[in-house]
C-alpha cells in the first residue's frame, strides 16, 4: 500500500498565445504582464497609496452642530446685509439687532452661537483694519449709529499687531550668554 510521492514541479506552462487582452496589459510568454502608466484610469491612481516617504496626511475636522450653525449664519449674514460683507464697524448693542433679524426669519439661534459668530467676525483682519479707517459704527440697514472712540481704535490697532505677531515665524530668540565650562584639574 505505499503510494508513490507526487513530485511538485515549478516549471511554467508554455504560452503558445501572444495575443493582447487590451491596450493596458500585454501577454507575453513565461513573463509577468505589462501594465503601462500612461493606461491607468486616472481615478485609480487618485486612490493609490502615498509613496512610504510621504509626509501622512492630516486628518479633516469636521465641524460640530454650533460650529456648522456659525457657518451657515454668516453666509446669511453677509448674503442680506451689505455692511456685514463689507467688514464696517457694526453698532455698539447690534446683538439684539440680529436676534430680532433671525427671529423674523424663522431661524433659531442660541446666543452662544450668535456671540461665535459676532465674536469672529469682529476679531477679523478686514473688520479691524475698518475701524481704524472709519470714524462711524453702523446699524445692519447701513445707518449711522455712533461714533468710534479713539480707545476702541488703539485696542483694534493692538489687535491687529498681535494677528502680524502670530503670522510671523518665530525668530531665534537669543538665549542667556552661556560660561565657560571650568577647566578640570587634574
């Protein structure tokens, strides 16, 4: 009962067949197939994996609810009221203002949201540049409301240097002047 032993061969099979299976790939007899770059749909290379030298790309942040909510109110914003696009110093109290303006247009919108968005778009670059040109605040329908006092104009000027400050790279600061390390006595 003892069987003989297969034996595995490692011999490739003779391709008689040179035919092409499409433009991309070639056949050829015992050799791998041709797939040439130029052939690759373009989508597929969008896909390929980054080479392993590749710095790793940063993950997207998606936005939370009250984030997306800021977004979305600021497009409105700017799409309604010509001085909230233009970046002009808006009035002292505009808060209520734009509360009475969202509650007109059925859109719910807590303060905290509302204050995000206040607060971004008055700590912009644009807007406190505004300032310090204007002389007058105004209300969302474009009237005068006010004037800009000379305080609130040095503290956009202070702003805007300290936004200049953190765009800036950081120069090497020199350091405390280093001693001699004492020679060892031997």
């Amino acid at each position: 009962m003892d069987k003989e032993k297969k034996t595995l061969s490692l011999k490739p099979k003779l391709a008689l067949n040179t035919d092409t299976d499409s433009e991309s790939t070639v056949k050829r007899p015992n050799k791998r197939r041709v797939i040439r770059r130029e052939d690759i749909v373009a989508e597929r290379l969008a896909t390929a994996r980054p080479p392993r030298n590749a710095p790793p790309r940063r993950p997207v942040k998606k936005l939370t609810p009250a984030e997306q909510q800021a977004v979305d109110l600021t497009a409105e914003l700017a799409d309604n009221f010509p001085i909230w696009e233009q970046h002009k110093p808006l009035a002292i109290g505009i808060e209520e203002a734009l509360q009475q303006h969202f509650d007109q247009v059925q859109i719910p919108v807590s303060k905290r949201v509302l204050h995000r968005v206040l607060w971004h778009h008055t700590h912009q670059k644009e807007y406190l540049q505004q300032i310090l040109i204007e002389n007058q605040r105004y209300s969302l329908d474009g009237q005068a409301m006010g004037e800009i006092k000379a305080s609130e104009k040095e503290h956009a000027q202070r702003t805007l240097d300290e936004i200049a400050l953190a765009q800036t790279p950081k120069a090497r600061r020199p350091g405390p002047a280093k001693r001699p390390s004492p020679r060892p006595r031997y």
